[in-house]
C-alpha cells in the first residue's frame, strides 16, 4: 500500500501490515473527528453551547491522535508545544 504522489507534494511511502493497521486507526480518528466537528456544529446550530465546545474538544482530540499516528508512520517525532518550557525542580 503507498499513497499516490500527485502534484501536491505527496509523498509514496511503502508499508508494513503493522503500518497499515496504524493507517486504519488514523482514517477511524479522523472519521470520529468530522462526525465530532459535525455534532458541534449542529449543537451551535441549536443553541445548546456546552454540548458544542464538548464535542468540539473531543473532534479536537481525535484529529490529534490522527496526527501522532501519521507522525509515527512517517517516522517523524512530534514537534515540542509552544510556549515556554518549565525547569526541572532542583
């Protein structure tokens, strides 16, 4: 399985089955996080907020750890948060 590489700077990468089973995660995280996005949506829609920014956080979440999986595909590590890093205690 490789992904076509097309103008958009899409790169082939060959995979294991291993890989292919993280691929099917990803593409399940990322089915959670429309359908997620989507709830959000209508709840805005409807006025009931709290049920929005809930759904909203978790359409987050899940698009997220579609990332981390992509990432670790690739073989790349993820990038450090922004924002200051705090010292180890002494």
């Amino acid at each position: 399985m490789s992904t076509p590489d097309g103008d958009d700077g899409a790169t082939s990468v060959p995979v294991s089955d291993e890989q292919a089973m993280v691929l099917d995660e990803a593409s399940r995280q990322l089915e959670l996080a429309v359908h997620d996005a989507q709830v959000a949506f209508d709840c805005i829609a409807l006025g009931t907020l709290d049920r929005a920014h809930t759904n909203a956080i978790t359409a987050r979440t899940a698009a997220d750890a579609a990332e981390t999986l992509l990432r670790a595909v690739l073989g790349r590590m993820p990038e450090p948060p922004a924002g200051p890093v705090s010292e180890p205690p002494d």
